[in-house]
C-alpha cells in the first residue's frame, strides 16, 4: 500500500478479486510466500522522491 485509493480497491472487489492490502515496507519473499495470482502495485498520494523504501 503506497497510498492506494478506496476506490481502486472497491473496483477491483466487485469484479471479483480477493484483496489483501500489506504495507508497503512488506518485503517481496514474504507477499510471494502468500502465492498469490498476481500483486498490484498501487499509487501513492504525491511525490515519490522522499520514499525511501519503495
């Protein structure tokens, strides 16, 4: 979650996803070993220059 909007995850429930939302300091290996069908990147809410972990 890089600032994702409520909106975007609503869109994506009603067509059907199951959605686990996980901070965005999560590390890669650990989002991977939830074997998901695929990993959506979200937007963030403004520059990203002062994210260090992204």
């Amino acid at each position: 979650d890089f600032g994702v909007k409520r909106n975007i995850l609503r869109m994506l429930a009603d067509r059907g996803c199951d959605l686990t939302v996980v901070p965005a300091t999560t590390p890669a290996s650990d989002i991977l070993a939830m074997n998901p069908d695929g990993v959506f990147l979200s937007n963030g809410p403004g520059d990203p220059e002062p994210c260090s972990y992204a």
